[in-house]
C-alpha cells in the first residue's frame, strides 16, 4: 500500500507521517517512511538550487526558471520512484511519503506554470492508494512554522501558501484518491481521522 501525505508547509505532515509509520509498524507490517525532496543527490540539488534562495540559485545573473524547478523536481520524483517506491511496494510493503507529486502540481502551479504540463511532466509517477491532504488556514501554519523563515519574506510567503493551499483544494476534487483532513485539530485527533481513512482502504484490500 501506498500512502502519500501532503498540504502547505507547517500543516503538520511529518508529525502525522511519522505517527502513521509508527501505527502500521505496531501491527506489525514493514513500513518505508520517505520524503520528497528525497535525500539523495537530486534532493540535495533541489535545496541548493531552489529552496536556499540564495546565490546557489542564481545561474547566470538570474534566477532559475520556474520550468527548470519542475523539471528538477520530476528528475528527484523519477529516481524516487524507480529506486525505492516502486520496489518497496512490489515487495509488498507499506510506503508512507512526505509530500509528492501534488506538491509539483500545487507549487508550481502557484508559481504560474500550467497545469497540465505538470500534470503530463509527472505522469510517469505511480498513484498512490490514499493521498492525506492536511488542511489548514495558512494563518495557522505560518505560526507553527514562525521562525523557520526570515520575517522580511514572510507576507510574500503567506500570499504564496494561500495559493498552494486553494491548489490542493482545487486538485482535490480532480483526484479522487485526495481525501481532506482538517489540520486545525490535535495532533491526536487528525492521527484518528487518518487511522480511520487508512482503515478503510485497508478494508478494500
Ligand atoms: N496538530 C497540531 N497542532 C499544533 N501544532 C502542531 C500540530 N501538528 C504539528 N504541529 C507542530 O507544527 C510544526 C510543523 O509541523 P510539521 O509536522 O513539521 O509540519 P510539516 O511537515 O507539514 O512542515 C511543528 O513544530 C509541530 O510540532
Ligand atoms: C516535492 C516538492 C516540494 N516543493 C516545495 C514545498 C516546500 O516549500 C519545499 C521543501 O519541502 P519541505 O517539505 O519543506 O522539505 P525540507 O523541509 O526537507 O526542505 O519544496 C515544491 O515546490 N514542489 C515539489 O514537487
């Protein structure tokens, strides 16, 4: 089985990634808990060109592409597929990612770039069994995560979020494996809500 958690930055997902691997492990199943961007040379990339920032991201006198983001980003997804996703499932595991495809669809997306180039660029991705989507007002999250980014940044980031944030909503209804869950809640709470969506998909196994 393949579960994928996703939604805005702080909304809370390796808490409840971390929670869930803890909860199959204890029924004694073989879990895979990974993230994207992995951490592998392509991640490593991905942080040093696009998320610093800084002048790493900075290829001749400008910043790189909105494009060349997507395109690193699949590149990271495709040897995360092939080396590790697709082989853990097969080997009859379950496999819990942070963050995945959708966050190509719901970022990039925000930064302009069309959907259905995303949607065609990531198609060689197998779909996940269950998508969580964590939802929460971009107020909240921006307090869980106050300090991680500096304060100057922090309205063109919040504008940024409210956009991703419409996008998983929007993707939500396209994609019927997404399910909602209000990350408003406990930490406790959501894990019972997630419990219950994955018991669920169990059941149809
Ligand atoms: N339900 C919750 N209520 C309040 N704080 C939370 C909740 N879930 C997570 N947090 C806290 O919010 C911050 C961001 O959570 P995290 O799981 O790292 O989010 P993400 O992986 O989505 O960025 C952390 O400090 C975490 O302890
Ligand atoms: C996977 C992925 C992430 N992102 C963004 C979402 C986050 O703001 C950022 C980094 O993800 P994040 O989960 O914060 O990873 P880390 O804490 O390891 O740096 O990358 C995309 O824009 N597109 C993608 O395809």
């Amino acid at each position: 089985m393949f579960i994928v958690i996703e939604g805005i930055d702080g909304a809370g997902k390796s808490t409840q990634a971390k929670l869930l691997a803890e909860w199959f492990e204890e029924r004694g199943y073989e879990v895979v808990l990974t993230k994207e961007p992995t951490d592998t040379a392509f991640g490593k990339l991905i942080r040093k060109l696009v998320l610093t920032g800084g002048k790493e991201g900075i290829i001749d006198g400008a910043r790189i592409s909105h494009e060349a983001e997507a395109l690193l980003f699949a590149a990271d997804r495709a040897e995360h597929v092939a080396k590790l996703i697709k082989p853990s499932i097969e080997a009859g595991k379950i496999v819990i990612s942070d963050r995945y495809f959708y966050s190509s669809l719901a970022y990039q997306w925000a930064r302009g770039l069309d959907l259905e180039w995303l949607i065609d660029l990531n198609r060689f991705a197998v779909r996940p069994d269950l998508v969580i989507l964590l939802d929460l007002p971009v107020k909240e999250s921006m307090k869980r995560i106050n300090g991680r980014s500096i304060k100057t940044e922090f309205d063109r980031i919040a504008e940024l979020q409210k956009r991703v944030r419409e996008n998983y909503l929007k993707l939500a209804e396209r994609f019927p494996e997404m399910r909602i869950v209000n990350a408003l809640a406990s930490v406790e709470d959501i894990h019972n809500d997630i419990v219950a969506l994955v018991e669920h998909e169990l059941s149809k196994k």
